[in-house]
C-alpha cells in the first residue's frame, strides 16, 4: 500500500519508531519503503503529491482507515505502548486502537489471534 504523507521524515519515523516497522529501502528523497518480518515492503510512503501537501478535505473521496493485524494481544499492547509514547494520540475502538500518522492518514492497530499452522 503506498500513502501520500506530507513530511517523509516525520512518517518514516512514526511507522518505524511507533509501530515498529524496518525501514527496507528508500527512493531518492521522496518515498521509504517498510514493513514487519523482513519482508520488501507492506507499506510505502511517499511525497508524490508534495512536500507539505495537505490532507484530502473532509468529506472527499480518500482512505479512511487501514488495518495492521498483530499477532495478539500482547503485540497490540507493545505497539500501542510504543505509539502513545511517541505523542501520537490514539483512539480505542473496542479492542482496537485507532492512530493517525503525521499526514492523518488513520491506521487501526487490533489483535489477530489466529493460529498460524506449522
């Protein structure tokens, strides 16, 4: 998934730091790639649009939310931890926790529990 953030740095830092992602790559000055497990990358984040564009205005057609499934509810904890002493505020939804990057892109963090076979 690629999302538009305004400030590469500050959303490297947030989904590295906070959510506890590995940068893998990056693009020149405009786009990092990360992810969890090694993977080459489950997000991207880029200034495509513009250093320092803004958010799509309310009511337009954009990304609500996504989702990162954790393994359980310890992770969710750890990340939720990690999130909230970053000074981003975040939001509990039942189980969930909802947290919006620098750029407000809103990301919700909920425990998957599924048994992986071996």
């Amino acid at each position: 998934m690629h999302l538009h953030v305004a400030h590469l740095a500050n959303a490297e830092a947030f989904y590295r730091d906070g959510v506890g992602f590995d940068l893998t790559a990056r693009y020149g000055s405009s786009a990092s790639f990360l992810s969890p497990g090694g993977y080459h990358h489950h997000i991207a984040i880029n200034t495509w649009a513009g250093v320092g564009a803004p958010s799509p205005p309310a009511g337009s057609i954009d990304l609500r939310e996504f989702v990162a499934k954790l393994p359980n509810a310890a992770e969710l904890e750890r990340v939720v931890t990690r999130v909230s002493h970053s000074g981003m505020p975040l939001e509990e939804i039942g189980a969930d926790a909802l947290v919006r990057d620098p750029s407000q892109n809103t990301l919700r963090l909920m425990a998957s529990e599924e048994k992986v076979l071996p």
